[in-house]
C-alpha cells in the first residue's frame, strides 16, 4: 500500500512538472521571450498597425519612422563600434594575463567560437 503511494505521488509530481513546464515554454513562446533577437520592424510596424487601429496612411508613415530610426541606430552604432571593440580587446589582453599559456590557448578558442556564432547570428 505504501509503495502505491510512492508512485502516486511520483507521477503526480511527474504531471505537474510537465504541466508546468509545458505551460512556460506556451507562454515564452507566445509572448515573443523565446524568439531569437530583436522583433523586425515589419513584426513591430504590423502589430502597432493591429493594436491602434491605424489607416494606411499611418502604416505607411509609421514605416518610414521606423525606416529612419533604424538607419539612425546603425549609424551609432558603426560610429562607437570601434570603441567597443577597444574595450573587448583590452578586456581579453587582461584576461589572458592571469592565465597559463595552455589556458591562454583555450581561451582563444572560446573566443573564436563565441565571435564565429556572433558573426553568423548577424548575418542576413
């Protein structure tokens, strides 16, 4: 009798663990937190258009807004990018510093790997 317990509480447990995980992972994925990156401003220009109700003339100017705004974005973005990657590099250079030579070598790997998945990430 008591072992009936166990395994009633067990797959009770069970259930709810797959429940509840199955209900996180609904809500993630429904509310947009497990999509990868940034939404496209296509994604954001329609679910604006949608939820205030906007005439075509508003999509369309809504469209440039975000046109401009993306342009913008890129461009503060290429005019500070060299000084981040000043920092990422100075960053690494005091890293490897507190390193041995064959943790140096991993190191590098792990950086060239990270980058080479950031590069892929970003393409088109």
């Amino acid at each position: 009798m008591t072992r009936r317990i166990y395994v009633y509480f067990a797959l009770t447990f069970l259930l709810g663990a797959v429940v509840g995980g199955g209900s996180v992972f609904y809500y993630g994925w429904h509310s947009g937190v497990l999509h990868r990156g940034a939404p496209s401003r296509r994604a954001v220009v329609r679910r604006l258009a949608r939820g205030l109700d906007l005439s075509d003339a508003q999509v369309q100017q809504l469209s440039q807004i975000m046109d401009d705004a993306e342009k913008k974005h890129q461009q503060l973005q290429e005019q500070f990018r060299p000084q981040f990657q000043a920092l990422h590099e100075e960053t690494r250079d005091r890293i490897r510093k507190i390193l041995n030579p064959d943790q140096v070598a991993r190191f590098d790997e792990i950086n060239r790997q990270f980058e080479q998945r950031i590069h892929q990430r970003m393409r088109p």
